[in-house]
C-alpha cells in the first residue's frame, strides 16, 4: 500500500501548494493577515504532504484494486478536512460548516451555507472557488485513471490508463505525462475562458473566478448577485459555451481537435448531451419571452438566457444568470435533468448520459425479445459494445445510486425539513448541483424551503457524505467496504 501513500501525498502536495493563488490574491488586494494565515497552511501542507512523499517515493510497490479504492476514498474524505482548515481559521464559520463549503467546493457541488460571500476576503474566497476547479481536474483523473479501467458503474475506456500497472518507472512517468497532458488543457481552457470574460468588459477577479467556476462545471460565485448584473450578455454566453465544453466527454474534445470525422461521427454520448441543451434552451426561451415585456431584443436575450441555464443545469452547475429561471419548468423535470448529469467521461455528476443510453438500450432489447424471442442482433449502443457483466455494472450502480438518496433523504427529512425540500436538497448534493435546491421552489404563498445555512446539523452531515458519494459514485465507497476482502487477508 506504499503507492497509495505516494499518490495520496503527491495530491495533498499538490493542493497545498495550489494555495499560493490565494496568498497572491490576498497579497494583491492588500489583506496581509490573511495572506500570513494562508502561508500557513500552504507551509503546513507542504510539510506534512511533501514528507509523506519523500519517505515513500523511492520504494517500489504494487497497487493492487483495492489500493485505488482506498486511495480514492482517502483522496476525497481527508483532503476537503485539510482545505477546510483554513477556511474555518479565517472566517467565522464553525468547523462542520467549514467541512461543508470544502466539501461542496471540490465535489464542484456549489451548494453554500453562506449567506453572503461578498464580506470574505479576496484571498478567502479565492480558495473557496479554486477548490472547485482542482477538484474539477481531480475529477477528470479519478474517471480516467480509475474509475474507468475498473470498469466501475459500467464505466470503460481503452483510452485510459490502469494505474494498477504503475509500478514501474517507464509507466509512471507515461502516466505523469499524460496527467500533465490533460492539465495543460484544462488550465488553457480556464486562461482562454478568463481572457475572454475580460475582454468583454467583466472585472479581472470576477474574470479569473467565473473561468474557473465555468470549466470545472461548479456552482460558487464570487458575489451574491445575479450573474446578468455582472458580465454582458458576450461573457454570460462564453461561461455557458465553457459549460457545454465542461459537460462533454473529453476523448470527443480530444478527436474534435485531432480531427477524427470518424470518431465523431459514432460518439452519440456528447450529441445527446447538445441535443438535450438544445431542446432545453427553446423550452426556457419560449417561458421567458411569453412572461417577458415585450420588446425588440426580448427573443434575443431569452435565447442567451435559455442557452445558460440549460447548460448550466446539464453540466450540474446549478447557477443561473438572475434569481428564478431554473423554476420557470417542473421540479421534476429539473431533478431528472440534473440526476442523468453530462457525459461519463466529463466534470459533470449524476448518472451520466452513458449510463442512461445503455439501459434505454438494453430495456428496449429485452422488450423486442419479448416479441422476437431469436431475433438476433448486435448488442451494442452508438458506438460502445455491451455485454451483460456491463449491463450489470450499470443497472447496480443505477440501483446503488437510488438507495443512496432514499437513504439520505429520509435522514435529512427526519432532521426537521420538509421531504420534498430533503429529496431536492439530496438529488442537488448527489448530482454536484447544490445550487438548484435554493432556486426558488416553494409554492406562491407557501413557506420557503429552509436555506443550507439552516438545516440541522445532521442534514449537513448528511449532505457531505451525499456529496462525497457522487464524487465516488458510490460503488467506489461500497467496494473498498467489501467484508469478504478484508475478512480473506
């Protein structure tokens, strides 16, 4: 278990050292105690993740399966409590609120207890959001070096690495490579989404904030206001254009560069989710203009409205650019959207386009067979080849993930809240979408749902581990928990 060491101190080492952004800021906006309470932490973590690395980096060890499942669990459980600390240090926020904001952060579920942000300190807002986007690429990594060559959920790829076989040098390096790789494109797209935002007249922290917000598909904001008041109807439209990018399957981005007309052609995943964002922009945009005062740019701007939200809400953002748009259509149906997510191979959370169209698929088979008992035909959806330990991934990770949130849902509605308001809150957590839940669903003249600040604390408690288990998709968690394991060592 030493690579598991390894690469846990190599991540902390990684998000200590990201801290310096924050110092920078603070520096830069002249609040320099909090800048020295920052270095502290980023000299604490550095010490404590960088001594772990050290000790461990030259010994040569074997990952096996339940290494990256330990290694996962560890990654995503202790790392929000470490950036949690210097949250709750310079805030007035108590600790298991702190936990919660982290928590929400790098699970990129944007769902706050905090009842105004603008009063934080730049530095400490700053680390707020880039939570978000470190736990946006760390997403990216968790699907593509883990999750998929284990075929978790169903989940497959032979384009990803099996980080089981990193145990020798020339791997590892290929490996870090390709992590670098990956890097360099997610940070090109934040500096090409920040250059953008700015030059279309958004202030330059906003600017910086909003990118990183837009392409790890999180929900923080740097402001309590609606976004609209913020940046011109050029920048709403780039943060949603980096929302669509975020909610795609990065093997398609990768064959839309390299120019692979016919690897395009067959990757129907990211279509449906363009296809869904599509057809959801007219529906918002058809509500809007009919309760919209007419006018000459009214079609024009509930278009650009609808675009945002609809992607917003299909990345599992949960943002949207003025108060009550999310609500103009069934909760329902927003639930739904959220819970199916973006494609598999993406920042996006929930079930994911993927999953969803193998078990149309495979339902719409088994119907058919019904009818033509030996008709005989290719199992396969779009592109991906499916047999039935496939199948039986994603239907137990379908089944997993309903359990979850009945589970959690009942706790949260058990702690004092009303259970509609505890499912959506649950879904929200799960999905990486929290903002959704305080958009705005209570009937006319019934009482409003109770904010996240207000739920008990075990409805947060609750909420954090919601969170956590989207971002491991839950079988993760249950995998490394297999008494059958253990009890056989």
């Amino acid at each position: 278990m030493l690579l598991v060491l390894l690469y846990f101190g190599t991540v902390g080492l990684v998000l200590s050292l990201s801290m310096i952004g924050a110092v920078l800021v603070s520096l830069l906006a002249g609040e320099y105690v909090v800048a020295q309470r920052l270095g502290v932490y980023l000299l604490l973590g550095s010490f404590v993740f960088g001594s772990l690395v050290l000790a461990v980096m030259n010994r040569k060890s074997r990952l096996p399966d339940v290494g990256k499942l330990v290694l996962l669990a560890a990654v995503w459980i202790i790392l929000p409590i470490f950036a949690a600390l210097p949250i709750a240090d310079i805030s007035n926020l108590s600790v298991l609120d702190s936990i919660f904001e982290s928590v929400s952060g790098i699970s990129t579920a944007g769902g706050s207890i905090l009842k105004t942000v603008e009063s934080w300190p730049q530095g400490l807002l700053f680390w707020r959001i880039q939570l978000q986007w470190f736990g946006g690429f760390l997403a990216l990594l968790t699907v593509l070096l883990i999750i998929a060559p284990m075929r978790i959920g169903g989940l497959t790829s032979g384009s990803s690495i099996y980080l089981g076989n990193l145990d020798r040098g020339g791997t590892q390096r290929r490996a870090i490579s390709i992590v670098l790789k990956i890097f360099a494109i997610y940070a090109s797209m934040t500096m090409l989404c920040t250059i953008v935002l700015f030059m279309s007249g958004t202030r330059a922290f906003y600017a910086v904030t909003l990118a990183m917000t837009a392409v790890s598909t999180g929900g923080f904001l740097p402001f309590d206001g609606a976004i609209d008041t913020y940046v011109s109807p050029v920048g709403l439209f780039t943060i949603s254009l980096f929302l669509l990018v975020g909610a795609t399957s990065v093997f398609w981005q990768r064959m839309l560069l390299d120019r692979r007309v016919a690897g395009l052609a067959t990757h129907r995943e990211s279509y449906s989710v363009m296809a869904l964002i599509a057809i959801l922009s007219l529906i918002y945009m058809f509500i809007i203009v009919s309760i919209s005062a007419p006018s000459a740019n009214a079609i024009g701007h509930a278009l650009l409205e609808g675009f945002f939200v609809a992607t917003s809400l299909v990345a599992t953002s949960g943002i949207e650019a003025r108060p009550g748009t999310i609500a103009l259509i069934p909760l329902i149906i927003v639930l739904f959207i959220i819970l199916v997510g973006g494609s598999a191979y993406s920042t996006t959370g929930g079930l994911k386009h993927y999953r969803m169209g193998g078990m149309l698929v495979q339902s719409w088979s088994e119907i058919e067979r019904l009818i033509y008992p030996h008709n005989v035909k290719p199992s396969k959806f779009g592109s991906q080849d499916y047999d039935m330990n496939l199948m039986k991934a994603i239907w137990s990770f379908f089944t997993v993930m309903i359990l979850t949130i009945a589970f959690f849902s009942i706790i949260i509605a058990a702690s004092g809240i009303p259970f509609e308001a505890a499912l959506t809150a649950t879904i929200s957590a799960f999905a990486t979408a929290g903002p959704v839940y305080e958009a705005g669903w209570a009937a006319p003249g019934a009482e409003t749902w109770p904010t996240y600040n207000n739920f008990t604390e075990t409805g947060k408690i609750a909420l954090i581990c919601t969170m956590i288990l989207g971002r491991l998709e839950v079988l993760v968690l249950l995998s490394m928990l297999s008494t059958k394991y253990w009890f056989n060592r």
